[in-house]
C-alpha cells in the first residue's frame, strides 16, 4: 500500500501532468524542438532523483511508484516518460558503478536534473561491436558509432558500451562520456533526430578521449553491468507502454461518450463499448504484470524474466490498443484526430528503446527455456 506521501507525490505527477505536460504534447508535432523545458519541470519537482537514496538528494521512492509515475508521465506525453526513464536507468549505472570521486563529481548534477543523461546499453554491441576502444596515457580513446541512441542530442551525457580492439573475448568496458566531449556528435537539432517521438538518431565517436576515472565498473566488466541495466530497461519501458495505451483507450471513450453518438444503423456504438472494455482489461493485465515485476525489483527477488514479460505484454497492448481506436473512432461516427495520429506513431517508436521487444524475448527466452543457439531460437 502507498504511504501518504507517495499518494501526494502521484497526486502531483498527475496534476502537472494534466496541466502543464498533456498540454505540451497537445502541440507537438514530428519535428518541432525537443521539449527540454518539460524536464527543467522535472527537475524542478525533484523526479529526475525519484529512485535514489535521500543521503544522495533523490526522493528514496520505491520501484512501484517510480513505475507509476513514469505510467503517468507517458499518458500525458510519451516522449516526457521515456526520456526521464532513460535518465533514471543511466544515473543509476553511474550511481552503482562509478568510483567515489566520480560518483561525487557528477551523481548530484544528475540527480537534481542539472544534467539529463542517456545510454545506448540497449544497442547490439555482440556480434559486431560499433564502438571501439583503446588505451591512451592514463584513459582511454572512443571510435565507432550507433544508430537509434534513445535521446541523442538532447543528453549532457551518456553511458556508453564499448570493447577494447584487438583483444579477442573482452567483456566490454563501460564509460561516462561528457556530451560535449571532442569528437562526439550526433544528429544536428532540427533533423531526424527530434522528428522521432523517442527523439531517437545516431551518435558517433571520433577519437573521443575518456579519462579513465570516467570508467564505470571494472575494465572488461561492461557487458555484464550492461545486460543487469536493460533487464530492468524492461521494466521502464512497459510502465511507459502502459501509459500510453491508458491515453489512447481515454480518447476512445471521450469518443464514445461524445452528445449525439449513442445510436447509429447497425449500433455501432453497442461494438465500439464492446471493443474498449477488450481494450480496458488488456491495458490492466499489462498494469498488473508490470507492477509484479516492479515487486519483485524492489524485494530484491529476480526480476529480468518478469521485466521481459510486462515489456512484451505492454508494448503489444500499446499497438493494439492505438491500432483499434481507429476502429472506435469509426463504430461511433467520430473522425480520428491527430492525437489518435500520434499515439500509434508513439506505439510504434517502443520497438527503438533499448533493445525493443525482441531484447525482451531473448532475455525471457533465456530465463525461461535456457540458452539457445541463434538456430534454434528461430
């Protein structure tokens, strides 16, 4: 059960959501600027430091209620609850796993929303690794580049995987690099990478120098704490789903519920009611298994298979559920809108965040069935 204070906290959330956010998402259309005075919101309201420990000035929320406010934040404007995920999961790799005097140099900027992080932990990086690395002096040198980085452009920083050239087997190692570092680019503003709704683009690296207290983890470490941070991806990512679906399932029944829509020749409206109750009960199941995963993450019980399942479960409800208020739309006489328009486009974008589903498969495939050869899984 939530305490007081947590119900005053979502209470919040969802007032500014409804007032100063929805607003916002209203207007925005494929193209236009990134909405960074939404996270200066954030920010403001101390939800860039929602999971983290007080000693290191976040809120010390659990993980069920860091789930239902990033639900919140997506019903009301996707882009705004998946970019404060992608931030919360990349300062918490920075808050594991970097060393004291880097954890105390920059934890609090990301804590207090001084500085927006992002990663591209979710980036295929096995079979043929983008980013390269190398020794130099007394840290390292960054080269390579990839594709749908989840808020490149936007972030002050990220947290980036890369593998050390000519060394067969190695594990990867993990750094904390600096937006503005020499070398580091990524979509101009104005192009594809704010036309996006995830604001999704590439981001490449050209003789980046890192220092090496900038490193996260050991040397060799970084796909393990990798692998650890997009489990728990999941499970952000199908918060966000399910806020979504509730926003598009809302504008069908502001539809159906519209004076004047409640006959038609062949009772449209009796199927559209039919539809959304389908509709309501997936948009709970997917609630329902994504707060079990986000239990058992708090508890400290396994939660990558869990995770795995909520994410699948709710970025297939999110697509099926924008998909058929179309439909809705059509059973009660109502013309879809442009926010019918951008929940799919929405919905759609799921698939370029960390991985998309079909990480989640292979996760829940090796959690569930065990390891498979890449023949056999297909």
């Amino acid at each position: 059960m939530p305490t007081n204070q947590q119900r005053a906290l979502l209470q919040l959330v969802r007032e500014v959501s409804r007032r100063q956010i929805a607003p916002r998402a209203q207007h925005h259309a494929p193209g236009d600027a990134f909405p960074t005075e939404l996270f200066a919101l954030l920010a403001e309201l101390d939800l860039l430091g929602l999971p983290f420990s007080s000693d290191d000035g976040g809120l010390g929320q659990p993980t069920t209620v860091v789930c239902q406010v990033l639900s919140e934040l997506s019903q009301a404007f996707l882009t705004v609850g998946l970019g404060t995920w992608v931030h919360l999961l990349a300062t918490r790799v920075v808050a594991d796993h970097a060393s004291p005097s880097l954890r105390d140099e920059v934890l609090p900027q990301l804590i207090t929303g001084e500085w927006l992080a992002a990663h591209a932990l979710g980036v295929p990086t096995t079979a043929s690794p983008s980013l390269q690395l190398e020794r130099h002096d007394d840290g390292y040198v960054l080269n390579g580049s990839l594709t749908e980085v989840a808020y490149a452009g936007q972030a002050d920083c990220y947290v980036l995987l890369a593998r050390l050239s000519n060394v067969p087997g190695d594990g990867g190692t993990l750094l904390l690099v600096a937006a503005d570092a020499d070398g580091l680019a990524c979509v101009p503003p104005g192009s594809q990478v704010s036309v996006h709704p995830t604001a999704a683009g590439p981001l490449t690296c050209r003789d980046v120098r890192v220092p090496g207290d900038h490193r996260l983890g050991a040397e060799g470490d970084g796909a393990r704490i990798a692998a650890e941070a997009v489990d728990l991806a999941h499970l952000g990512v199908a918060a966000c789903a399910v806020g979504l679906a509730r926003a598009a399932l809302q504008a069908a029944l502001t539809g159906v519920r519209a004076p004047g829509r409640d006959r038609s020749p062949v009772d449209g409206r009796s199927d559209a009611v039919g539809t959304i109750a389908d509709l309501a009960a997936a948009v709970e199941a997917a609630d329902a298994l994504c707060e079990r995963a986000a239990v058992a993450d708090e508890t400290g019980r396994p939660v990558a298979a869990l995770a795995a399942m909520a994410r699948i479960v709710a970025t297939r409800t999110a697509i099926e559920v924008t998909e058929r208020i179309a439909l809705v739309d059509e059973l009660v006489g109502a013309t879809a809108g442009s926010a019918d328009d951008r929940y799919r486009r929405e919905a759609a974008a799921l698939h370029l965040v960390d991985g998309g589903d079909h990480a989640a498969r292979r996760a829940l495939v090796g959690e569930v069935v065990g390891d498979l050869d890449e023949d056999d899984e297909r």
